[in-house]
C-alpha cells in the first residue's frame, strides 16, 4: 500500500472553497427557516446578493 507523502502536497481550491462555505449558509438557513423552503429572496440574502443599480448598457 502507497501513502502520500505528507506536508504541502493538498492544493487549495478557493473558489470551491468559497462555494463550500456558500452551502453551508444556505444549509443553516434552511435548517433555521420555519418554511418549507427558502424564499427567492431569502436565499439572496443569505448569499448577499444585490440588485446592481446601474446595470451596464449594451
């Protein structure tokens, strides 16, 4: 059996870490929600999703 050497071989991924701690609001959210499910706008809330108010024009 092989084993991989130790210290410094584990690349971090920060987007998917980033997108890991984004479930895991929702999750929290989720589970906190007296509701069946979250709201469109309660899931935006917890992601922190803002309407841009000046959306570029084409």
């Amino acid at each position: 059996m092989r084993v991989a050497p130790g210290g410094g071989t584990a690349v971090q991924d920060h987007v998917a870490l980033a997108e890991i701690e984004l479930c895991g609001e929702l999750i929290i959210a989720a589970s906190a929600s007296e509701e069946d499910r979250l709201s469109l706008e309660s899931i935006d809330k917890v992601l922190k999703v803002t309407e841009d108010p000046d959306p570029p024009t084409p």
